[in-house]
C-alpha cells in the first residue's frame, strides 16, 4: 500500500519544530517513544482503514497524535471527577473533598519545608502528632490523641498494643466488614489478638461478654455497623453497658467508630450517628474512626480516649509503618481548625452538602437547569430537560438506610442510549459521574459544587459529540 510509504522516519518527526517544542518540556525518549507510537498507530490506521494519504498529511497525523500522547501523559492517571450522583462520601471518588483552607495548607506544606518534627520554640526535634493532638483532644474531650495513616491502621495499633496473644471479645453482630474485604476478625487475626465471639447476629447482652471474661481477656471490643443496619428483633450492648462491665473488671474498652463525625447533626435530621464526643464521655478507654468521611478531612485513622492508653500506642513499633504522612497531616489540621475556630457548616464540603435544605438544593438545581437550557434549548438531540426530586445518600459506610430529599435535573437523549452518555461523561475532561434512571440520566445538585454548574453544559456537549 503506498501510503505507508509516506509516514516520515522516526528522525524527521523528531526534528519537526512542534516536536522539539515537547522535546525542551518533556524528557526527550519519552517524546521519541511517543513518535514511535504514533507512527506504528497511524501504519495501523492506513492499513484497517485502506487510506490514501501523501507525506505531508501523514507527517502532521503523527504530530497531532504525539501532541494529544504528551497532554494526557502529562496529566497522569488520576482526574478530577464532577460528582453528580448525589452520594456525598463516595468512596470510588476519594470520599471528602477537602476544604480550600486545607487544599491551600497542603499545598503550602507540600511545597516548601515545614516544621512537621521541629519544636520551633525549642530549636530541638519534636513530634509530628503535635499538631493535631491538642484540637482534637479539645474538640473531642479526650485526654489524649493519636493519628495513623487510616481508620484500619487504628484498629490494628489498638489490638497489636494491648492484646497481642490476649483474648478481645466482641459480638457476633459487629463482626463487620467494610470496603475492600477489610473484615474485623481478619484484622484481629494479623493483630496476634485471640477473637472471642459472645451472643447472635442480632441479639447480644452484656452477660454474654460477662461469662466470656477470662484471666486472658485483654480487651472489650465494639464496632459501630455504620454501613449496615438489623432491624427488628434486634438487642445490642449499649457502649455504656460495656464501659461499666469494663471499668467491673479493669479491663479496656475500645470502640471502633468507622465514619467518626465531631458534630450534632441532629439540626439536619440525622440522628441516628453516634458522634465521637458522646463516644469519649460514656467512658470508652480508645475511640477510632476515619478522617475522610463524616469529619470531612484526609484520609487518617484518628484515635483518642484515656491518655495511658494513647502513650503505649505512641511507643508501639508500629506506629512507624502507620503513620501519617505531612501533606495528610496539613490537611487535617486545616480541617480541625476549622471545627475549631472556623464554621464547619459553610466552609467544609461534606457538612455544608450535609446541611443544605431541600429549598436550597430546589434553588441550586433550577440554575443548572438554566444553564443547560440556554445552551441545549431547541438542540434535537435531547428529548426532555427538567427539574426532578431525588433522594441523595451519604454514603461512606454511614446512614446506611437514611435518604436525604433533594433534588436534580434530569435528561433525556434521541440520539444516543443512557448507558452511552452516562460512559461518555466519564470519559470527559473533566470526567463526570451521573444517576442512571430508567431511560435518562440525572444530575443531583447536591454534590455539584457551585463553581461546577457552569461546566455542566460543556462536558454535556463534549459527551453528545463522541
């Protein structure tokens, strides 16, 4: 075929003055191996497709493909994803985002040396939990406190600590498992700790754990089922019940929380979460929970409770492998400053998402209307546009039988199947995710942050034009 004989060697592309252009930003052999890629993709092309193309054509062919090779190279392979479907804490989504005082933290943090383990008064080396410790032990009432790098990290310093080769006796109901086949027992196995399994699936009394105690018992374990829910016939050892059977006994209690939150959010209507407050002031001896979830923050694994307890964690060896790293840290404490000083409910995305009426979702959605609609109205390739309720979710392993009434937009296509644009805006720049529903598609306002709705419209049309 005659056209492959016109795609340029590998040396002339090279010298094409638009590649030496990506030569002087990126590493030369990446380039080269993106002409080379280019060339074998465009011989392939010539070949499937039989194209009759001159030297010239095929030349500006490779140098538009290495360009477009470069740009996305250059992005990496994660991407900012504009959240439509109305989950707040979705966890293939990097569950929180971050506030903009953290994001700016971080980066200040990340970009220049920080005093992450110097005591500046002192001039001498200090720690890195320093700068958490005291907010949170503020904002919980805890006597002391500790961060890892996630809330399974917690568990496993806890139950490594304190009963390594000791029995932990737990009911069969809390037996959880979370994402990713992180599974209790399976943790406590690694830990070195010995399960004790007291009670049913779904009825459980402070006796059984009573009977249970032996000279070898070393800890009282409870696990909030924050991601599942028994309903019925159902009896559970409340977290008091267990602090008084432990205190009996002197034995530590330990609560693994999950999706820990530091405020009431009964002002909203969900009032089923214990928060950690409460948590710490029943007399639990160790609470974990996650960072990034209902508190709004990084990704860690915070614990607090009585401070003979925190210090042993805080000589245990492996603290070292688990803990929190400085960018994590800075976003951390940006968010525990803003519980703090700050105000929560307006200026950390999860609780101001949280928090938002259904007045206030109407309001927000009726402007993505709008904005669709002064781009889209009349365009034949959309069947229906409109206003819609919607019943969001929080997501995370919380509430995990609580809706929360809000409200959306939704589109109808009669050109293309919902599953082709709802794969269409994933595929986009940035990348979209949307509630598929029968045969159109939904965008739940709540997760769309206001400055996103006027990129609603563009990514809508890239993906119609694919």
């Amino acid at each position: 075929m005659s056209s492959l004989k016109n795609i340029p060697p590998i040396d002339e592309v090279i010298k094409q003055p638009r590649v030496q252009q990506l030569i002087e930003k990126y590493n030369r052999e990446h380039v080269l191996t993106l002409a080379r890629q280019a060339a074998g993709q465009l011989r392939e092309e010539i070949r499937q497709k039989r194209m009759d193309i001159d030297r010239t054509q095929a030349t500006e062919m490779i140098l538009a493909k290495v360009e477009e090779a470069a740009v996305k190279a250059n992005q990496g392979k994660m991407k900012r994803v504009v959240n439509g479907t109305g989950v707040v804490l979705h966890t293939n989504l990097g569950r929180a985002p971050l506030s903009e005082k953290a994001a700016a933290h971080v980066a200040a943090m990340g970009r220049y040396y920080s005093n992450l383990e110097l005591d500046l008064e002192k001039g001498e080396r200090g720690s890195r939990y320093q700068h958490v410790e005291e907010l949170l032990v503020s904002l919980t009432g805890a006597e002391a406190a500790l961060v890892v790098n996630n809330n399974a990290a917690a568990v496993l310093l806890g139950l490594t600590s304190f009963a390594r080769g000791k029995e932990v006796i737990v009911s069969r109901g809390q037996l959880i498992e979370i994402g990713g086949a992180f599974r209790v027992p399976e943790v406590m196995k690694q830990s070195g700790a010995i399960l004790i399994e007291v009670g049913t699936t779904n009825r459980t009394y402070p006796a059984d754990f009573e009977r249970a105690i032996t000279e070898n018992t070393a800890m009282l374990f409870t696990a909030h089922t924050s991601n599942y829910k028994v309903m019925g016939f159902v009896r559970e050892v409340d977290l008091k019940e267990l602090v008084q059977l432990g205190m009996k006994y002197q034995i530590p209690v330990m609560q693994d929380l999950g999706s820990g939150c530091l405020l009431n959010l009964g002002e909203w209507g969900l009032l089923e979460e214990p928060n950690v407050p409460e948590c710490v002031a029943s007399g639990a001896d160790i609470v974990c929970f996650s960072g990034d979830k209902l508190l709004g923050g990084s990704q860690a694994g915070i614990l607090v409770g009585k401070k003979q307890y925190i210090d042993a964690m805080k000589k245990n060896q492996l603290l070292r492998a688990l803990r929190i790293d400085k960018l994590t840290l800075a976003a951390l404490e940006a968010t525990l400053l803003e519980y703090s000083i700050g105000q929560p409910a307006q200026n950390l995305p999860v609780i101001n998402m949280l928090s938002r009426s259904p007045e206030e979702l109407q309001g927000k959605a009726r402007r993505i209307l709008q904005g669709l609609r002064r781009v889209f109205n009349g365009d034949d390739r959309i069947a229906a546009l409109g206003l819609c309720k919607v019943s969001d979710t929080i997501g995370g392993g919380a509430y995990p039988t609580y809706e929360m009434p809000g409200y959306g937009v939704q589109i109808e296509f009669s050109m293309m199947s919902v599953e082709a644009a709802a794969k269409n805006l994933r595929l986009g720049d940035p990348a979209m995710l949307v509630r598929k529903q029968d045969d159109r598609i939904i965008i739940s306002a709540r997760t769309i942050f206001d400055d996103e709705i006027k990129l609603l419209p563009g990514l809508l049309a890239q993906a119609m034009s694919l």
